[in-house]
C-alpha cells in the first residue's frame, strides 16, 4: 500500500470507532481487551495517535521518554470530553501524517522503506484493529476492512512483530504455520523455535503444523485476536488446531 493509501484507510477507520464509540456507553466492557473499557479504549488509541504525532512533526530521532510523552499527550480528559477528544487527535494525527515530506527522518521501530511509510502505516493498523475492539464494545460487528488493508495488516503483524526480537512468540519445539489469503495475493510461511520468528513469504516448504486458509478480512482479526476462531466461519484450519490457543497466547500485541 502507498503512503497516501495508509492515511485513508487511517481516517476512514478511526471515524468508524469514534462513530461506534458515540453509540456506546464508556463504561461498556472491551470483550476483545477483557481488562479494558470503553473509556480506556478511548484514551489509549487518543495516547498513541498523539504520541505518533509528535515523534512526526519533531522529526525525533529517538522515542520520547515517560516524562516527553506525557508532556506531548497533555492531560487526559474527563469523560464528558473524551469523545471529542479522541477526535481531535485522529485529525491532527492526519494532519500531521499529510503534511509530513516524504524523506521525512524520524526514529520507527519495524522495518519500512523510510520512516513516513513506517508511521502511516502503523497508525493505520493500531486505528483498525481498536476499531474491532470499539465495535465489540458496542455489540455490534462494523465493517470489515478492505482487503487490501486487510493483506497489509496480515503482513506487518507476521513480517514485523512477529519476527521482532521483542515477539513472545517461542516455542521449544519447533511449530510451523502457513497463511493463505483466499481473495489476494497473500500466503506466508512461519518457523516458531526458540529464536525469533522465521517467515517465509509464499508457500515455504510442506507441510506446516497449522494452514489457516481463508479470506483476508477474516484473516485479519482473527491473527491480531480480534476474532475467535469459531467466529470465522470462511477460514479453514487444517492440522493441529490446538496451535490456535498457542497462537492467541503467545502472539497477541
């Protein structure tokens, strides 16, 4: 996906859980974050979008410290003003994304072509998958993403975090699982050992332990644990299904 491409996909899906947040109460239970409600939902995704912005607009090298983002984030709002300010950030978070130069050099912490791409990016992910997660607090399923996002996002969770050396994804024994997107080109190969994710993009070698084989949009959620699997009803699992508990445990971010 293009840069410009990340920050619609950003606006249209940060609209969409501010919008499924206006309809909720916020003390409403997050089922998807169980230790979580609405309101804290509000004030993470709020935190990061503005933490995002000022690593941007600064052009900082390194990340900000505790006290550096608290001073950028601002006090946090009483619930009356929560929504509101929920929105404020996601515009200036746009903002601050569109007005950005593309040989923009700022500090990023996964692998992208240059940081601009990096941030567009991951604020575009961070927004949908918390828009599941308002979305399950108001009880009722939004839209699925385009497939497209829905490949990209599928990608940067196996191809970035996943094989990050902060990934809690290890097994002692080896584990393998593949990935196939049924509505895009998408299929990935993944080694779990004790050393950091291996993954393979294409089919890899046969056979893997677990083949999760279904639409993107499906896909999606289910691999960042925004869907359980019994909810997925287009993704077919073949092999050891057990590794699907292993996979919601280990992986989640």
């Amino acid at each position: 996906m293009e840069i410009t491409e990340h920050i619609d996909a950003l606006r249209h899906e940060g609209t969409r859980l501010a919008d499924a947040a206006a309809r909720t109460e916020l003390t409403a239970p997050v089922p998807t974050c169980p230790e979580w409600q609405l309101a804290d939902l509000l004030r993470h995704i709020g935190y990061v979008h503005r933490w995002a912005a000022t690593i941007v607009s600064r052009g900082l090298p390194a990340p900000l410290d505790e006290a550096g983002a608290q001073a950028a984030v601002g006090p946090m709002p009483s619930d009356d003003a929560l929504l509101d300010w929920y929105r404020e950030g996601h515009a200036a978070l746009l903002d601050t994304l569109t007005a950005a130069p593309a040989d923009l050099e700022c500090w990023s912490f996964l692998p992208s072509p240059r940081p601009l791409a990096f941030w567009a990016r991951r604020q575009a992910h961070e927004t949908a998958v918390h828009r599941y997660d308002a979305d399950a607090a108001a009880g009722v399923p939004g839209p699925v993403v385009d497939t497209s996002l829905a490949l990209d996002g599928i990608d940067e969770l196996l191809s970035g975090f996943m094989t990050s050396g902060r990934s809690r994804l290890r097994s002692e024994q080896p584990r393998t699982f593949r990935i196939r997107a049924t509505d895009g080109a998408g299929s990935w190969h993944l080694t779990v050992t004790r050393e950091p994710v291996v993954v393979i993009d294409g089919e890899g070698p046969e056979p893997a332990d677990l083949t999760l084989t279904g639409p993107a949009r499906e896909l999606y959620p289910l691999l960042w644990n925004r869907l359980p699997a019994g909810q997925a009803g287009e993704v077919k699992a073949v092999g050891d299904e057990g590794l699907l508990g292993f996979w919601n445990d280990a992986a989640a971010i």
